[in-house]
C-alpha cells in the first residue's frame, strides 16, 4: 500500500527541490481521464511524484450523495498500483472538517523539510475557473503553482477575470481529449451499461463487486 503521509526527506545543503504534483479530486469513480492528465504532468512538468487526494468532506460536493472515503479511496489505489511514481494520500478523508485545498497544502508541507519541495496542484481548467469560490483561493498561489488541465487549444476568456497574483501562478497544460467524466461512469452502471476502457479493469472490477452506483439519479 502507496501512502505519502507523513512523509520525510533527508534534506542537506544544495539539495535540489523535489517537484511534487497533488492531484485532488472526488474520484467517484477514478478513470483514465485522470490518470492521463497526472501522467502528462509528471512528463511535462519533471515532477518527482504525483500524490492522488480523495477528497474527504467535500464542500463542492453538497447536496450529492458520494461514495464512501474508504471505497474512493481504494478504488484509487487500485488505479494506481502500476505507476511507480503515484502516490495516494489519506490526508483528507482522514480529516474530521470539511475538505479545503489551502488546507491540504499547508499541511502537505510539514511532510518534507523547509524549503526542500514544490508543489504543483494539478486540477481541471473548469475548476480554475471556479477558484474565488474556494477557502483562501488568494492564499493558494504562496503555496503552488496551479496546474490548469485543458483539452488541446481551448483557453477561455474566463483566465483574464481571474486575480494576477492566480493567474502568473498558473501553468496550461493540455491533454489529449478524453470524453470520459466520473458522472458517465455511474450513469452508465446504474443503466446496465458497459464501462470497458472507461475506468482501469481492477477499479471496474471493483465497482461491481461492491455493487457501486446501481441506483437511479446518478
């Protein structure tokens, strides 16, 4: 089992900051949508690590009933097995409050000695758009760089309205278009439908053992 709490580096005099992407998300179901988009990070960008985080007590999520932690959470470490630079994290699921990325970002921090890493919070274009709304969202940028995921060519007019300080912290990167959304996968498994090369074959296996989204209204 992959898990990076509590982390510690050996830190010594020129040591050379490790780039660590975080990768936040629901991932009620995780798919190959977001297993491409942190794999492309880690490429593009030369991060040392990508660190998953389930989401715990989503805020965003009010009012739609998820998954448990521990089955979204498992579900992710399946989807993550195979990749020796993936890491999985309980930071938020184990956390009583509600689940807020400034938060996350602060407390990652003492995981490694000052000054030693830089992190690198990999999110979808759609959810940079929609930062204001987030705890702090002014605080995030003295913590990471933001990683703005799109498909290739598409840059909305939305960026310019975003604060200066959010917008020199942000990093495009495009993606190879994916149509694959967790919303499809579960509506697809309540309605009988096949999701084959949706989700990787043990996070499927998964669902169904666990008889997961087999009810109306999702």
């Amino acid at each position: 089992m992959k898990n990076t709490d509590n982390i510690s580096v050996r830190s010594s005099e020129g040591l050379r900051k490790r780039k660590i992407g975080v990768m936040g998300g629901t991932f009620d179901p995780i798919h190959f949508g977001h297993l491409i988009a942190a794999e492309e990070a880690y490429f593009s960008l030369g991060l040392t690590e990508v660190v998953f985080v389930p989401t715990g007590n989503s805020f965003h999520k009010a009012g739609r009933t998820i998954s448990s932690a521990e089955h979204r959470y498992t579900m992710s470490m399946l989807a993550t097995l195979d990749n020796p630079h993936f890491r999985i994290s309980r930071v938020e699921i184990d956390r009583e409050s509600p689940s807020h990325t400034v938060d996350t970002l602060r407390e990652m921090r003492h995981w490694y000695p000052p000054k030693s890493v830089e992190f690198y919070f990999i999110t979808g274009l759609d959810a940079v758009l929609d930062i204001m709304s987030w705890k702090e969202p002014l605080e995030i940028p003295d913590l990471c760089k933001i990683v703005a995921v799109s498909r290739p060519g598409f840059n909305p007019l939305g960026l310019k309205e975003l604060p200066s300080g959010i917008k020199k912290s942000l990093i495009n990167l495009e993606i190879p278009l994916l149509a694959i959304s967790s919303t499809e996968i579960r509506r697809r498994v309540s309605e009988g439908l096949n999701i084959r090369y949706l989700a990787p074959w043990l996070v499927e296996q998964y669902i169904y053992k666990n008889a997961m989204y087999f009810r109306n209204g999702w």
